[in-house]
C-alpha cells in the first residue's frame, strides 16, 4: 500500500478494548499512523491509545476526503461499529507496526 501518492485516506482507529473511535483524514497513512502510535501530537488519540487501524477509505480528492470524514463523525456509533463490521469482522489491525 503506497501512501506517499496523489490519494487521501479517511480512517478510524480504536485502542485495545474497542471503548472508542478516532476518525481522521490525511494524504500521508503511515506518517500519520506513526505519529498517532508514538503520540507525537497532543489530543484524543495520545489521551485514549487509540493506535489500531480498523478501518480505512481511499479518496482522490481531499474535498471528498473532509466531506466523508464529517459525515462518519456525525453518524452514530452503531453505524461506525456497522461499517467496519462490513469490512474487518474481526477488527484486525490492518497496518501492522
């Protein structure tokens, strides 16, 4: 998976007991995962641990990428926890450190 190109990804992150969810956008997947796992920023995911990839989405366009970010954040939880159902049942870590 190249992440250095012309796409953005919107993703979410869980910690370990799947308590809460982070959704977030970048044009750049693993510096951003890197920064959330080392907690180099300040913020939500430093403050919950929430360092798992569950779930991811490619956008060529960072408008789309925001418009999509904003509808996830607005939807309930039961229909985050539904959408990564759909593609990792299993909530497996899809980027491994």
């Amino acid at each position: 998976m190249s992440t250095t190109n012309n796409l953005y990804y919107v993703y979410m992150l869980t910690n370990r007991t799947h308590r809460v969810l982070y959704i977030g956008v970048t044009n750049n997947l693993e510096r951003r995962l890197y920064e959330h796992r080392q907690g180099l920023m300040p913020g939500f995911t430093k403050k919950y641990r929430c360092h798992k990839l569950v779930w991811l989405e490619e956008s060529n366009s960072i408008e789309d990428a925001i418009r999509r970010e904003k509808q996830l954040k607005a939807g309930s939880r039961q229909r985050k926890n539904a959408l990564i159902d759909s593609l990792n049942p299993d909530w497996v870590e899809l980027a491994p450190y």
